[in-house]
C-alpha cells in the first residue's frame, strides 16, 4: 500500500508532432553552399530526421531504457545542426516549424521556428524520463534508494542546464512548461525526492536519531520551497491541485518527522522532559498533517494516521517515565533549539551532450570551422552574460536597499494601512496561525473530538448492552431451572468489565466538564481569533500621517512628491534594463557568422571575431548608462527618505504600531493556548478511544463465550428432565401393570416379567448367558453415562442415573 513516505512524483514527456528536418536544411545547403554539400549532408540528415521520428514515437509511450540515450543523442544532433545551419524565420535561414504540445496541459500547443525551442523540449523530455527512472527503482533497499537518490539529481541537473543553457533563447510567448518559474520549480522537486531518498537510506542504514533529524528537516524546507512554488500566482492555477497537494503534505509530513527523530534523540540523552515538549508539538502539527492527507487519498491518510499512533504512543511512555522515574520540568516548545537541516544532495550536471562525439555534417562544414564557430558563441556567450548579470545585478540592488529604507512602504503607508505597520514577529505568527486554517482549525479539532467522544459513548453502550444481555438470558435460565441452574452468577463475573466501564464514563465525564470550558472559551473568543488575519489586524494599526505643523523649511507634500518621483525614475529604470535584456538576446539569436566565417582563412578567424563582437558595444553602453543613471537616483532617494522620516516621525509611529499589536499578541497567545488544550484532548480521546475498543472486544468474547456454555447447560438440563420424564413414566406403567394381574387375572398370553409374582426364579448367571447366545436377538446396549457437567454448570445435579 502506498504511504506518504513512500509516493513520489515522475514527470511525464512533452509530446510532440511530426516535423520534416530534412528537406529545409538541404534547401539552405544546396542555396548557400552548392548540390554536393548537400548530396553529402544528406545521409546524415536523414538519420537525423528518424532519430526524431523514434523519439517522437517513445515520448507517447512509457520510459523505456534506450530512450534516455535516444534523446541524448538526438540533442547532440541539434547541436551541430545548431552550430552550422541557422533555423529561424529569416529570409535566407531554414525554415523548420518544431511544434511541442505542453506536459502538463496536453491540449495547449506551442510552434516555433527555433532550434533552442526543439533543444529545450529534449531536455525536458530527458530530465522526464531519468525522473521516472528514478521512480521505478526499488526504493525499499539501500541500493535502490541509492541510484534513485542519483537519478533525481541528475534529472535535477538537466532542468538546471536547461534554465542556463535554452531558456533565455526561446521566443516568445514561451510556453509555460518552459518557462523560468516551471523548470525552477521541477528542478527543486526532483532535488526534493534526492533528499527524500537520502532520509530512507539513513533509515534503513539505521543512523542516529540526531541524524535523521537533521535530514528530515532539511526534506521539509525542500519540499516547502517546492510547495511556495507551486501556490504562487502564475502556477497555482496552471499545475493540477493535486501536484500542490503532495508537495504540502510532505512538507508537513517530515515537519513532524524530524519533530519525531528530536524526540527519540532527546529520549536517548535522558531528557524526557524535552522530548515530552518535542512529542506534545508534533501531535499538534501532526493535525494539520491528517487534513492534508485527507484531501490526497484515503492511503495517505490512513498511513498518517500510523504515523499519529506512533507519536501518541512515545508520548504516553515518556509522560509515565517522567510521572514515575524522572520527576522533570517539560519545558515549552519555544525554549527547545531548532533542528538545522543537513543537505546533502546536489544538482548532478549532464555529462552525454557534448555534440563532438557524433561527428555528423563534417563534409559539409568542417569540424576546424565547427569549433571556431564554438569559440566565437563562447564569447557572445560570455560578452551577453557579463551584461545580464550586470542589469541583474542593478536590479537586485535598488531592491535590496529600497527594502532597507522601507521603501514604498513607508509611502503606501501614507494613503492606506499596509502590513509594513504590523511588526514582522506579529506577521510572522499571522501566517502561521493562518497557515494552519485559524478558527476554521480548532473547530475542526473540537468536531472531531466530537465524534471520537459519540465514538467512545457508542462502544461503552455496546458493552454495557453485551453484558445486560448475558445477565438477562441468565436470568431467564435460573427462573426456568431453579435450583438445578448451578453457573456463576453475571455480577461475579462480569464485574472486572462493569468496573472499566465504570471508570471509562467516569474519565469522560471529567473530560466533559474539561470539554465545556474549552468549548465557552472558543465562543467568548471567536471573534478575537476570526481576527487573527494580517487584514483585520491592519485595521487596529495607527495610520502614518503628516505632521500637523510643519517646524522645518521643508514642506511635507514636496518631499512626499519628490520621494515618490524618484521612485518612479526607478521604476522606469527598471522597465528599460527589461527592454536591453530582450533586445541583448534579439542581437544574439541573429548574430550568425558562420558564412562569413566559412570564407574567411583560419588565421584571419580572430580578427573576424574582434570585428564581430562589437557589435554588443551599443548594448553595453546603454546599460552602463542606466547604472549611472540609477545610482544618482538612488542617492537621491536615500537623501530625500532620511527628511521624509524625521518629518513624519516613522520611527514614533513603529512604536505606536507595536504598542497597538500588544493586543494582537495576546489573542494569538489566547488561541496557542486554547489550541493546546484542544490537542491535549484530541490525544485523550484517541487513546481512550483504543481502549475502549479494546474493552468492547473482550466484552463481546466474554458474551460470546457465556452463550455458548449457557446453550450447553440448558440442552443438558432439558435432556436430563426428559430422561427423568421417561423413567418416570415407565414406574408408573409398571405399576398399572401389577395391578392389573392380581388372584382372579386370566392367565397371562405372555410369561410374567422377572421378578413378578408368579414368575419363575431367574437361571443362574451362566445357564442365562447360554440362553442368550444360544437364541434370540442379543440385549440392547446398557444407556450411556451421563455426561459431564460443563464449565458454566458448577455443581453437579442432584439427579441420580437411571437404573
């Protein structure tokens, strides 16, 4: 059976249709170099056209072994096709339409006259296909959890390399499966799963708890990444819920794993008392954990459930070591150190994609012009990364010091209540406890105490009615026999399970009582904690506001308007780095000197490259430009934000934000508290309701087990009346008959009985054993003897065997 430990995701092969390679990549050979290039080119690109006509036919089927390495090298194909024909729109280029349906929304499909966009949908396929290699290992073994652990980071590498490498190429629109945000989010989860991997093989290698700890927790911040991922707002609506869901549960699944592992560390260091506060916030979180599960699969829930058990059952033994033996303070959970996660996976880069191992097109272009054209990408390559990553950098600069200025926070402030008033611990606990489903949570758990308790108050009914019927069918049979009816009686026996029902309705009782003051609690602050949400909060912050007289030179409105016209030069700014950046990689998808280059001697090849590299210095100017630009508007922002702070008092109004959040604070202590006492009775009425069961069961086989005997005995009894009825019947007969044959009888047509008056003396014993032998049907068997007395009888009766 499937569990949350064990399921993990493979992702399935973009599909693609047929696309004629051949006939466009002659037609440009034939146009640009001469019939006999081409006539030579021709073999090669017919075996590239059904090297994709098989990795077309695979994609539509299951993962099968050879087609990793069909995809491999079908891209290494593209890439010398890459480096020697150019495919685009372009009048004079091969015109190639690859069409690629989307993998996770098979309906929608993407065209484009573009080699990256046919290199990027191999890749893709590739990382899809070592992913579910690495599903079908046997991951209940070391070495299984071993190469699977290895297959999901080197599918990991191949979204990484394709991010780096194809991405940015495409046109666009791109499709969504290849876009950023898609191959980021794939490339975690199968690093994810690496870890994940890498947490079962410590398990199964039988690591220290400490250990294990530090894995599983690292597992959640993975599987959290993932999970932010995957509810983000170009995503959310885009993936399946399905994919959000498992993504959530495991991160909540190892939350408390590694929760669990600390507490089995604490326990062999001898402190019980940090486990039992380790154990108590695991079975909280442990809640939230069944709820996702619930909304996934009845597997998965089922399988949480165990995992419940497990934490319910430690904790009881540790709370009872600590009652009876070690007498220790549990100390809250706050006060216990974090477990700091342990990675150790990393992405595995592709190894099989260099295109100088296939050697195909070589008559056409020489492999020397191949690798000049290789050195000449490599430094559009460099040249366009150095500019990327400067307008990256400037981008992440304005940015990182606006934050730390508060900016436009602190502005948005000034026209309406933002969450920059609430203090980050505040937001902090906002989103936790939101996180958790708030009221909506601990009126889940109060319902489901509900039902455990009719559950509870079910199951004692049911044995109280097992044994109300056991002493009413007794009862029935001591009226009917009377002093025959020898059993013990039903409140002897019955009495150890009359005692735990006894103290079962007691314990519930006392819960109740418990029960009803968390419940008045819940009502007298429902309201409070229905606010515990950062947009109800927002409304009990002070407002930032101008001030009411002006003392400086400054006027407020100007320096409010200058600081927010800076912004905006920022943000336009910001707008133009977004337009060079399209316009760096427009440059370099046309940038094809490969004619140039073929007519051009190997020794002029470097002076050819200075002379074509130039043509980036425009695009490098503007940049530098705007980073110039940039700065001086930053100082400038910098400045006018220290006047707009003294005039407006920010630093007074934090102080006035987070006195205003002392109440915030208190209703959300209230509702950890109250959660608190709801998960300390969620667990009491688990486990009562295991024992409970448990009781219910022996009821029903001590019922059982009286039942049968009692049939036995009553069958006894009635044979043994009847057997008397009988015996008493044949005395009475016997006795007319003696009557009947007094002094003045007729002669008898048959011989008088022996031992009747008139009959003859009986024979000898010998002399009658001879008779009998000699003639006549031989005697009937003597009756049997009475049976013995069964369990339920107790003493034996006072009926004597016949004669």
């Amino acid at each position: 059976m499937p569990t949350a430990h064990s399921v993990m995701l493979g992702l399935h092969c973009k599909r693609t249709e047929a696309v004629d390679l051949k006939a466009p990549i002659l037609g440009y050979i034939r146009s640009t170099y001469s019939d006999r290039e081409a006539d030579d080119a021709a073999d090669d690109l017919g075996s590239v056209q059904q090297l994709r006509t098989d990795v077309s036919a695979a994609a539509n089927g299951p993962a099968q072994p050879a087609m990793r390495e069909s995809l491999s090298r079908y891209f290494r194909c593209l890439t010398a096709i890459e480096n020697r024909f150019p495919i685009s729109k372009e009048k004079g280029h091969a015109q190639v339409a690859f069409v690629w349906y989307d993998a996770f929304s098979p309906k929608k499909k993407t065209s484009q006259n573009n080699i990256h966009f046919e290199k990027a949908a191999v890749l893709f396929n590739l990382a899809a296909v070592v992913s579910q290699q690495g599903l079908a290992c046997d991951r209940t073994t070391g070495d299984g959890l071993k190469q699977a652990c290895q297959l999901f980071q080197e599918s990991a590498g191949m979204f990484s390399y394709l991010k780096d490498n194809e991405m940015n190429k495409l046109d666009a629109p791109q499709p969504l499966d290849l876009s950023s945000e898609v191959v980021v989010l794939l490339e975690k989860l199968m690093m994810a799963q690496a870890q994940e991997c890498v947490f079962h093989k410590a398990v199964l290698d039988k690591k220290t708890p400490s250990v294990l700890a530090r894995l599983a927790r690292q597992t959640c911040l993975m599987y959290e990444e993932v999970d932010r991922a995957f509810q983000g707002p170009t995503l959310a609506p885009y993936f399946d819920k399905s994919w959000g869901a498992h993504a959530q549960l495991k991160a909540s699944l190892y939350d408390v794993e590694s929760l669990i592992q600390l507490g089995r560390s604490m326990k062999a260091e001898d402190k019980i008392n940090v486990e039992i506060a380790v154990l108590t916030e695991a079975f909280k979180r442990v809640q939230a954990t069944k709820k996702i599960s619930k909304a996934v699969s009845a597997d998965m829930f089922n399988s949480v459930n165990v995992v419940q058990e497990t934490i319910q059952h430690a904790l009881a033994k540790a709370e009872k070591d600590n009652a009876t033996v070690y007498l220790m303070r549990v100390p809250p959970f706050s006060d216990v150190p974090p477990v700091q996660g342990a990675l150790l996976v990393k992405v595995v880069p592709p190894s099989n994609l260099d295109a100088s191992q296939e050697g195909i097109f070589a008559s056409v272009i020489p492999e020397s012009s191949a690798k000049a054209l290789s050195k000449y990408t490599d430094m559009v390559d460099s040249v366009t990364r150095q500019m990327l990553d400067k307008l990256a950098n400037a981008t992440d600069n304005a940015r990182i010091r606006l934050k730390e200025w508060e900016l436009p926070d602190t502005l948005e402030a000034l026209d309406a209540r933002t969450s920059s008033a609430l203090p980050d611990a505040v937001v902090r606990e906002l989103e936790d406890i939101q996180g958790i489903g708030g009221l909506a949570h601990l009126k889940g758990i109060l319902a489901e105490i509900g039902e455990l308790r009719h559950g509870v108050e079910n199951d004692l009914f049911a044995c109280q009615q097992v044994l109300d019927t056991d002493a009413t069918a007794d009862a029935e049979c001591r009226a009917a026999f009377a002093d025959k009816w020898r059993p013990p009686a039903p409140a002897t026996v019955a009495k150890p399970y009359w005692d735990k029902i006894s103290m079962f309705r007691s314990s519930l009782q006392k819960a109740s009582d418990s029960d009803q003051g968390v419940i008045k609690r819940l009502t007298d602050n429902e309201g409070a904690f229905a606010n515990l949400t950062i947009d109800a909060a927002l409304l009990q912050m002070p407002r930032l506001q101008a001030p009411m007289v002006s003392t400086g030179p400054e006027d407020p409105a100007v320096v409010v308007a200058t600081l927010r016209r800076n912004l905006d030069t920022l943000q336009t700014f910001a707008a133009e780095r977004g337009g060079m950046e399209e316009a760096l990689k427009e440059l370099k998808k046309k940038d094809n000197i490969l004619p140039r280059l073929m007519a051009t001697s190997p020794q002029g090849h470097d002076a050819l490259f200075a002379a074509e590299i130039k043509k980036y210095d425009s695009v490098s100017d503007d940049i530098n430009r705007n980073l110039t630009a940039q700065d001086e508007t930053l100082a400038a922002v910098e400045r006018d934000n220290k006047l707009f702070r003294t005039l407006f008092d920010v630093s007074g109004w934090r102080s006035a934000c987070d006195s205003a959040a002392a109440g915030i604070r208190e209703q959300a202590k209230a509702f950890r508290e109250l959660l608190d006492h709801l998960s300390e009775g969620l667990r009491f009425y688990i486990g009562t309701s295991e024992v409970v069961k448990k009781c219910l069961q022996e009821c029903q086989d001590f019922g059982f087990t009286r039942n049968v005997q009692r049939e036995e005995l009553k069958q006894d009894l009635e044979r043994r009346a009847q057997q008397d009825e009988s015996e008493k019947l044949a005395r009475q007969m016997a006795a007319v008959s003696m009557h009947s044959q007094g002094p003045n009888a007729p002669p008898a047509a048959y011989p008088p009985a022996p031992g009747a008056p008139g009959a003859p003396p009986p024979p000898p014993p010998q002399q009658a054993q001879m008779q009998h032998q000699g003639s006549g049907p031989a005697p009937p068997n003597p009756p049997p003897p009475p049976p013995e007395p069964s369990p339920l009888q107790g003493a034996p009766s006072d009926h004597a065997a016949p004669p």
